[in-house]
C-alpha cells in the first residue's frame, strides 16, 4: 500500500498550520510508526503515511466524532483510529508499544471554526458549546451561564490572560441568559470596546474553550506519558495555539533536554516556528512548532 493516496471529497479537507516544517521536523521514513493523538481531518496522516507507506503502523486519536467519520479512510487502510481525548490515549497506550512519530497539534481543528454549530466562532453566531467532544456535558453555556462570578473570572483571567476579567465576568452574569455566541462576544465588546482588528471577545473565547475542554491540564499530565511512548530515536513534534500551551512545552522540553547524563530529549527546534498569517486559517498567527528526538528510554541511562 505504499504511497496509497486517500482522496476526501469534503469541505473540510485544508492543508494543515506550519504542514511542511512538521513534516520535516517528523522525518518519516518507511517502515516506521507514526501516533497523532490529534488527527482532525488527516491532513499530516497523508503525508507521514506518504513517506513510510505503512498504514498498519498508524494510530490515529481524535476525540471529536467528526473527525473520527472523516478519518475512516484510513482505517479501510489498515490504520488504528481512537476516539478519546488525547491524555486517556496516551495513558492508554502507556507501556504497550513505542512509535517513530508522534504528532500532537493542540487546540481546535480549523474546520470547526467554520461550524456555526460548534460554538468555537464569535464570527459566526451559534449556540455556546465549544466542546471538542459532544458527548461531555460541560459545555460553554454552562460555564457563561451557570458557574459563580468568581470562578467564571477566574477562568477568563487564568485561561484568558484578561485584565479585565472580573469586569467581564460581572457583566456578563448581569446579562444571563446568554444564548449564542454573538451575544456573549457583544458583551464583551460593551465591556472592553473595539481597538485595532482583533476582536475583544478573542481572550474571552480562548479561556472558555480551554476550560471546557480541560486543555492546560490534559497536556501538562500527558507531555512526560507521551516521551514514554517515544522509540529511542522518535521524534515528537507540538503545536501549540497559545502561549499557555507553549510555555508548558518549552519548559517541559527545555527541562528533559538540559538534565545532562539523564537527559532523554535533544531538541529539535531551539526556537519556536512560528505561524504565519492566513486568511483560510486564523489559527495559524498564533502557531507554534516546537519538536524534540528521543535519544534514550531511560532517566537511569539505559538505551
């Protein structure tokens, strides 16, 4: 089956944030491993599965069920496909094999932005929900409309970097209900006003996302399982959406990689890559690439 082509006859299909340099970073080869523990809509799936023509040797997670149907042709191929959130995968997998390549592309699948349904936009107004799973019952309505004014400004100044969080959270437990996602960005806009072309609601929205979906906490558990399902000699590579994410995956690489003679890492990208600016991606601004090699199994030395 090698270089066996998938062809997706779907909207959704996009060419993934900072596509080449992960790739690159990942190093396929043929015959080797490869665990995305955030496949979306397959677009890295294809290219790793280009260069090692190995589909059986494929894991591929998502814990978002339209992602899952999307990524069926890959299982018609002989690849493994998961339905969880990434940390349960990874603790899953924990001490029943190691891979080459491992891919974790963090925070929401582009697609979904363009899902009014989803509740991930303030672009597009649509019901609050914001879940990457839809079968947990926390959702972002929940969290708007039920939870106690200090714990939803907490959540906006720790998840939303927002000075102004406990205004917010004030006002937008003075306009409960909140139905949709463009009433909740027009509060916020009352509040804080339009200055330049990022949107106010921007923080706001990031830090219910990220609690809905328990985004800070699933990657600080899981970064030290992951390196354990690494093959001496597989390369990890990250991408991250905000600078919460990617200070917890730079301090954790950094950390493992400067440890000296117990050091597992070697760093891949002493910098992050960075995004650049796309119109079709408003993600990929905000990326950032950061990757490391496995360079043995053990803390104690051994290889």
């Amino acid at each position: 089956m090698k270089n066996k082509k998938l062809h997706h006859h779907n909207n959704h299909q996009h060419i993934p944030v900072l596509f080449e340099d992960t790739v690159r970073l990942l190093d396929p080869r043929a015959g080797e491993s490869y665990l995305d523990l955030t496949a979306g809509y397959g677009g890295h799936a294809q290219a790793i599965l280009d260069k090692t023509g190995s589909p059986s040797l494929m894991v591929l997670n998502d814990r978002d069920s339209d992602a899952i149907k999307h990524l069926a042709a890959f299982k018609r191929l002989g690849a493994t496909l998961i339905q969880d959130d990434f940390y349960s995968t990874v603790l899953d997998l924990g001490g029943q094999r190691q891979f080459d390549m491992i891919l974790a592309d963090l925070g929401v699948s582009s697609p979904h932005f363009d899902k009014a349904d989803r509740g991930f936009s303030f672009s597009r107004d649509g019901p609050l929900d914001m879940r990457m799973d839809q079968s947990q019952e926390l959702t972002a309505a929940v969290i708007v409309n039920d939870w106690p004014e200090a714990d939803l400004a907490k959540v906006i100044a720790d998840f939303g970097q927002q000075p102004q969080a406990a205004r917010l959270a004030r006002a937008i437990i003075q306009a409960r209900p909140i139905g949709t996602t463009g009433q909740l960005a027009d509060v916020v806009q009352t509040v804080l006003g339009r200055h330049g072309k990022r949107h106010p609601a921007t923080k706001t929205f990031q830090a219910l996302r990220i609690a809905v979906n328990d985004e800070l906490n699933q990657l600080e558990k899981s970064l030290p399982l992951i390196i354990d399902l690494l093959a001496p000699g597989g390369r990890l590579a990250v991408i991250s959406f905000h600078s919460l994410e990617d200070r917890l995956v730079k301090r954790f690489f950094k950390d493992d990689a400067d440890s000296g003679y117990e050091a597992r890492l070697k760093l891949l990208t002493k910098h992050a890559i960075r995004g650049t600016d796309d119109v079709h991606n408003p993600r990929a601004r905000s990326a950032r690439l950061r990757a490391v090699v496995k360079i043995k199994n053990q803390k104690e030395g051994g290889s």
